[in-house]
C-alpha cells in the first residue's frame, strides 16, 4: 500500500487498488467482472492506481498493465478477445515423445 501513500500524496483524493486471486479458470470470469464495471459502472470509478495478482490474477494484471488510466473500456476488450481466441493449443504442448517422455524431461 506504499505505492497508494505516494498516489494520495500527489494531491489525489482516492487511490483505486484491485487485488486479483489465482485459480486457473477463475481469470476468464475476473476479465468478466472488471468488463462489466469498465462498461456499466461510473466513469473513473474504475481506473485503477495501483494493481496486484497471484498467479491466473496476475496474468490478467499483465493486460491491465498494458493499458494506462482512462482506457479500462478498450483494455477489458482487448482481455475479452484474448479469452474467446484461446483454445488448449495456445496453452498445452504436446511433446514429441508423447506424456512418458514429457515427464521424464
């Protein structure tokens, strides 16, 4: 929260943090939850200072990172295309030697 004292000694009156957990599966539905409060909450509610995650939470944080305040909108639909364009081929490799071999290496 070190990095919120500096933000809020800048004269700002708030500084917006999200913590983001891991679990796999869960990033799909969490790029979920932040495209609908970029799309349907309040303007500026929603840009955040400050970002952390674990794991799956911190892969979406890496889109977020991409993307500078005021631009929550275009970043969640650039997230939302990452998800829809995935399937197993982007994220398991299969090993030449098949199963055996890949967990011998």
């Amino acid at each position: 929260m070190a990095l919120c004292q500096q933000i809020l000694e800048q004269d700002q009156q708030k500084c917006y943090a999200l913590a983001i957990s891991g679990g796999g599966v869960k990033a799909a539905y969490q790029l979920g939850v932040v495209y609908s409060f970029a799309h349907e909450g309040a303007p500026g509610e929603y840009e955040y200072d400050v970002v952390s995650g674990v794991s799956a939470g911190s892969i979406n944080n890496g889109i977020f990172s991409l993307f500078p305040k005021g631009q929550e909108k275009k970043m969640t639909e650039f997230g939302q295309d990452l998800v829809k364009n995935m399937d197993t081929s982007v994220i398991f490799q299969e090993w030449p030697g098949g199963i055996i071999d890949g967990l011998e290496n």
